[in-house]
C-alpha cells in the first residue's frame, strides 16, 4: 500500500510518501515570507502554498522513486487549520486523487502528531499517552488504537508554543522563538529565577499568567538595570523554560496517575525541545514510565504524520468522497 501524504494547514508545505508504513520521503518547504511579521500571516500562508505545493510533491515522489501510477491514495490534512492554508492542500489532493482515480484519505492534523510516534521504532505500545504541544496546542491525548483517541487535559488559554514565542518576542528574539529560547537555556542557570506554576484543577494546562509574570518581572528589573535581558538572557531563557517544562511534565505525571498507563509519548513542535526531552526521560526513569518521542524532523509539522495516520486509516477502509472540505476547527 503506497500513499502520497500532504500537509499545509499553518506555514510549512509538506509531502510524503509512506509505503506499508515505511516512510520513503518526506520534504518540508519552510516559509520565511512570515519572520518579519512576527508571526503567521494566514494570507501569505496561502499564496506560499500555491508556489510551493507542485515543485515538494514532485521532490517527494522522486525522492520515494515511486512513479504515480504506483499510488493506491492521497491523504492530505483536512482540519484543524488556517482555511485557506489546508483549501491549498485539499483542493490538490482532491485534484489529483480525481485525476488518478484512486481514494481519498483525510487526515486531523492533531492526531496525526499523535500518530508521529508509531513512524520509527522503538514505539510506543497501545494504550499509550501522548503529550501533544504546538504552537496551537496543548493537549494530553490517551490513545487506544491509531482510529481510537481522546483528549483528556488541554490548556484553557495559550499552547505551551505560544508560551515560548510570546517570551521570545518580549525579550526581543525573532520569530517562531521556541528554538532560540531552547538553545539560549542550554548556556542557563535553570534556577536562575522562579517564575508562579498556575493552579490549574484537573489535567488542563494554562500559560497566560505565566506570561504576564514574565512581562512584569522584566519591566522590573530593566528598570533596575537597563541591560538586564542581554546580561542574563540565558538564565532568562533556562528559567523560563524551565517551569514551562514542569508545568507540561506535573500534568502528564497526574494523567499517568489517573489512567494507570506507563507508555509515554511527547508529539508537536515544541517536543522538539531538548530540555522537554530530557525531562520526560528523568521522568520515565523516575517513575517508572516508557518514554518515547518522535525525531526532530517528525516533532514540527509535516507530511510524514499525515502519511502514517493515512496507512491506518486505509487498512481501516476509511476513505472520503471528492466533495470533502477542510474546515478550520476540528472535533476529536
Ligand atoms: O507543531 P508545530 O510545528 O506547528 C503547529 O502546529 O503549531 O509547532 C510550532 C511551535 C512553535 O511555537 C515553535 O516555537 C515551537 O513549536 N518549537 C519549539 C522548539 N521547536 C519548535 N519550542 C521550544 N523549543 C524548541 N526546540
Ligand atoms: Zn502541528
């Protein structure tokens, strides 16, 4: 079963090419048009995904060497998302499965980052728990089966993403700043400064305080000290990211808790954080979890997800007409 996967629902395009649940290509084109507005501008999202779309399916078909012929679907990303960002991708996917006359497969993109875990092994076994944290989302997901997921815990504000972009660009860091905060912490004193974990009840994140306390704290000290975010940007950063970190890792130790369940996963952007990495694996170590996370390339968005999540949907026999649409907002 050979599948040809597309992603386009924020800033990056992407296509894969997944046969028998192996992974033959996956080829991302990154945006750059988006740095100096300081975020996502849903338009030019648009308008870069029509220049992109052609040229990363063709690299991904040629990198896979698998002719078109050889395709048995077309998945694309059908929701959540930015609207004209994933009417790119499905307008293609649709066009082509047409073309080919082979079945259509829709994808959610959340549980597709979910999914990102079962591309390489060692993965994790069913039932597992899945910390998903993106730039949109915060979630804990307990899933049962690859068509079989609930979300158990979410943040009622911001994403654990938008907490490391929103600290980025009050300290003055391009966008997306989750990286460079990441890689400013390494050089950090993590205990440098203590900033407040929220009270939130249950398994639901929150990190909009966390925010305005770092506003505050800064105004605070550069009126002290001018230089203060240049002198101490790094304990800055570790400190920051620290209790971003024991904010996500309180809440999965609490999930794993309540649900009995050892296997452990990290999925989304912001998995690609080597602190977050590391403490998951103390975590593990230290109670007694299995812990799993996804390669670098599989943490932020792509079309290698979208592929996976489509071999087990198409085992499954769960295909679509030619009249689905994407839609911005997605139930589970
Ligand atoms: O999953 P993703 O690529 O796109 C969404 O669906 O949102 O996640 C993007 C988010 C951004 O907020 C970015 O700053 C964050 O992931 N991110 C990181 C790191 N790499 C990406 N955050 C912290 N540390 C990183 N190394
Ligand atoms: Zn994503």
């Amino acid at each position: 079963m050979t599948v040809l996967a597309i992603e386009s629902s924020c800033d990056e395009t992407a296509a894969s090419v997944c046969r028998d649940g192996k992974i033959l290509s996956n080829i991302i084109a990154s945006q750059k048009v988006h740095e100096q507005y300081g975020g996502v501008v849903p338009e030019l999202a648009s308008r870069a995904h029509m220049q992109h779309i052609v040229p990363v399916v063709d690299q991904a078909m040629k990198t896979a060497g698998v002719p078109l012929d050889e395709l048995d679907a077309i998945a694309f990303t059908q929701a959540p998302g930015l609207i004209g960002a994933l009417l790119v991708g499905a307008q293609f996917a649709r066009s082509l499965a047409l073309a080919l006359n082979k079945p259509l497969i829709p994808v959610h993109h959340m549980q597709a980052h979910v999914l990102a875990n079962l591309i390489e092994e060692p993965s994790p076994s069913f039932p597992y728990l899945c910390l998903t944290v993106s730039g949109g989302h915060t979630q804990i997901v307990h899933c049962e089966s690859p068509a079989i997921m609930k979300v158990i815990g979410e943040t009622i504000d911001d994403a654990a993403g938008e907490a490391f972009d929103k600290t980025a660009k009050i300290l003055g860091l391009h966008y997306p700043g989750g990286p460079l905060i990441d890689q400013y912490a390494k050089e950090g004193n993590p205990k440098a400064f203590k900033f407040p974990e929220p009270q939130i009840p249950g398994l639901d994140f929150s990190f909009s305080g966390l925010k305005t306390a770092i506003l505050y704290f800064l105004q605070e000290h550069t009126r002290e000290n001018p230089d203060f975010v240049k002198d101490r940007l790094s304990d800055i950063c570790a400190s920051v990211q620290q209790r971003i970190i024991t904010i996500l890792l309180n809440k999965l130790k609490k999930a794993a808790i309540e649900t009995g369940i050892t296997e452990i996963c990290l999925a989304g952007g912001v998995s690609a954080n080597s602190g977050l990495r590391k403490g998951l694996t103390e975590a593990g170590k230290k109670y007694g979890w299995k812990t799993y996370y996804p390669s670098l390339e599989y943490c932020t968005d792509n079309a290698a997800m979208i592929a996976i999540t489509a071999y087990y949907k198409f085992i499954e026999g769960d295909f679509a007409g030619l009249d689905i649409t994407p839609t911005a907002r997605a139930n589970w």
